[in-house]
C-alpha cells in the first residue's frame, strides 16, 4: 500500500472540520478517485493534514472535486455555511438594497473597512491543481483585462516577480498584500513556482486592488479608511461587473462562485472591518455572544490566522453560501453596530 492511502491521524485537540467529516470509511471512498485534472483526495486533504491548526483543512483543486469528493466536502459546507444539499445559492450586488449608514461617524472605533470576493476562470483548473504555464495565462488576462479599466478604478498591474523587498514588505504591513510562505497554501500546493504568475493590481489611492493568483485566482478588494461601509461595497459591486465583462469565471447553480477553499464558495465575499475593540476584547464571552449572533468571525489584524494587536480585531461575516452579497455586508455591519454599542457600556 502507498504511503498516501493510509487514513491521517489528527491530535484529539484538533477542531478542524477535516479532522471532524475525515471518517475512515470515506477516507476509503474517496482515496483512490482522481478528478479529470488529476486532483485527489490526499492533495485536497495535505492542508489540513500538514497544520493541525487550520480552521477547514481543505482545498478543492477543480469544479469536479466539490462533487467527486462530496461526501467529505458537503458535510464541511454545510457545517460552515449552514447550507443543505439541495438548498439553493442566491445573488444580489445591488448596493442600494444595503442598509449600512456609517455607524461610527466620529472614527472612535473602526479604523478601516474592506470587502473582497474571491474568483477563479472558468476554463482553468483552481489554483492548487494549475500548472506553471496555466497560472502564467491567468496573469496575462486578469492584468490585461484590469488594465482596460477607467475612471477611479484606473490602475496598473504589479508582478511579485521583481517587486523589491521593500515594496512588498511595505504593502503586506499596510494590509494591502498578501504574505509570502503561508504554510496552510503551501501544503495545498498554492505556493508552486512561487513568485511567479503572481501579483497585485491597485488604482492610485489604493482603494480598489486585485490579487492576482493567491488562494484563489484573483481576489477583487475594495477598501478604505473609516466606516463607510456602503462606498466600499457599492465600488465593489461596480469593479466586479465591469471585469466580469472581460473575464468568464467559474459559477455552479448550486455553489455559487467556485472558490478553491469551501469557506468561499457562493457570493465569495469577505466584509471587514478592523475595529478597535479593547473591552470586549477583554471579555471574550459576550464579545463571542454577539459574533456568533450575527455570524461573523474573530480574526486578528494581520489576515487569517494572525492575533489582535492592541485591541484592534477584524470582524467579518462567516456565511458566504445560500446568502446574498447584500446579506454578507448586512450581517457585518449588523453585528458591528452592536459590538460598538456593547463597547460603549463597557468604557
Ligand atoms: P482574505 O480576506 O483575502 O481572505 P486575510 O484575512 O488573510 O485574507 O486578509 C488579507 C489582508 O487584508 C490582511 O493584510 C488583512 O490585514 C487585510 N484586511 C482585512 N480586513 C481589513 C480591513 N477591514 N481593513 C484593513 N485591512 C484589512
Ligand atoms: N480559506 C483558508 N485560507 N482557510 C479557511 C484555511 C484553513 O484554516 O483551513
């Protein structure tokens, strides 16, 4: 028997939902399947399997992996976003429908506001099953179609490739870009041929940035300083439809936009603030109480995986699936609103 079909064994302490859905008898199931891409279960289980810590542990490397390893990727799905089998993903980017007037106008609390969706193309593999030339292909496009845009939107295209230290340096501290070596993509096989196909599109104020080859194949951002939720999220909405007129990507009836981690999946949209919250901070169970009442997460403020820093946290919706894009944002900015009124009563 080969080294990679014997059944993986995580510490007891280990909360990842792999470690949770990975049960031996669909371990045996799924060990010997191959997408047409050659995608397998060991490759979509290395994350988690290589770093005890992860939140899901798993990687999709194609549309055809979310179906030929669902008995492992539904029950994930629907313990992260709460969404059945055969419930349906719905859509809105219409950022009038949101109600989100800033609510800390004085700037006491939330220091800045961004909002991201992940997309992939539709006629290539993800990210953790592409080759070096696909990946360079993907770059081409993502920056030429990019470097169509106008207006505030108008930007140009970095490669890693020959950014000096400093630059990138300086853009990861300012929360601009994303970090190198991350351990949990490396193991997924989304760090291959690194830095190559790889960099960052952003217009002159550094509001609206584009990703391009991370965790998914581009990373659409808008963000800005402050509050004011619903600019962030309307100029969002506008740059995904002007790219989505040059560049097809990857969406299924069911799951919505196909991202390469299960968390992403449907509207693939992330809506944060970072929000100085040292009180609640110091008492983590009503801080929780309300989080998980609006569904939102806790990070720290240097991306996933990272703590806070002097009580400043990134608070940002959890469902992405079989919720609206309007309803992500809603989610975020409900939460916030009483996360800075339970702060007040703690000063
Ligand atoms: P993603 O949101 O793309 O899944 P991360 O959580 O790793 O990824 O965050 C990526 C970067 O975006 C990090 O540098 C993080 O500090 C920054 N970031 C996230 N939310 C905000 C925010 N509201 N304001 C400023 N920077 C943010
Ligand atoms: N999206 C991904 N980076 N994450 C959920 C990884 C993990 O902790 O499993």
């Amino acid at each position: 028997m080969k080294e990679q079909n014997i059944y993986p064994s995580f510490p007891v302490d280990c909360k990842s939902l792999v470690s949770k859905y990975l049960k031996k008898e669909i371990f045996e199931e799924l060990k010997e399947l191959k997408t047409k891409n050659g995608f397998t279960l060991e490759k979509a289980i290395a994350s988690g399997v290589q770093n005890f810590d992860s939140g899901i542990g798993v990687y999709a490397g194609d549309l055809e992996s979310y179906t030929i390893f669902a008995s492992l990727f539904d029950p994930i799905i629907e313990d992260y976003h709460q969404f059945k089998k055969d419930d349906k993903h719905k859509s809105n980017l219409n950022a009038e429908d949101l109600k989100a007037s800033n609510p800390d106008i004085e700037g006491k609390y939330i220091v800045s506001t961004r909002i991201r969706v992940g997309r992939n193309f539709a006629k290539y593999p993800l990210g953790p099953a592409i080759s070096k030339e696909q990946r360079e292909n993907i770059e081409k496009e993502a920056s030429s179609a990019l470097n169509s845009l106008d207006g505030k939107l108008r930007g140009k295209y970095y490669p890693l490739e020959g950014m000096s230290e400093e630059i990138s340096k300086q853009l990861i501290q300012d929360h601009f870009l994303f970090k190198a070596g991350d351990r949990f993509l490396e193991a997924a096989g989304l760090n291959r041929n690194w830095p190559s196909g790889r960099g960052i599109y952003h217009n002159e104020e550094k509001t609206f940035l584009v990703w391009v080859n991370e965790e998914d194949q581009l990373r659409i951002i808008s963000m800005q300083s402050g509050g004011d939720i619903k600019e962030v999220f309307t100029r969002l909405t506008k740059a995904i439809s002007k790219i989505e007129e040059k560049v097809e990507f990857l969406y299924d009836n069911h799951l919505g936009y196909i991202t390469s981690c299960p968390t992403n999946l449907g509207t693939a949209m992330r809506a944060s603030v970072h929000i100085k919250l040292p009180n609640l901070g110091a008492n983590m169970k009503k801080f929780e109480e309300i989080t998980q009442k609006y569904h939102l997460q806790i990070r720290g403020i240097d991306g996933e995986h990272s703590q806070s820093i002097g009580g400043v946290y990134d608070i940002s919706n959890k469902r992405r699936l079989g919720v609206t894009e309007v309803q992500c944002v809603q989610d975020m900015y409900d939460g916030v609103v009483e996360l800075i009124k339970e702060e007040k009563k703690l000063e």
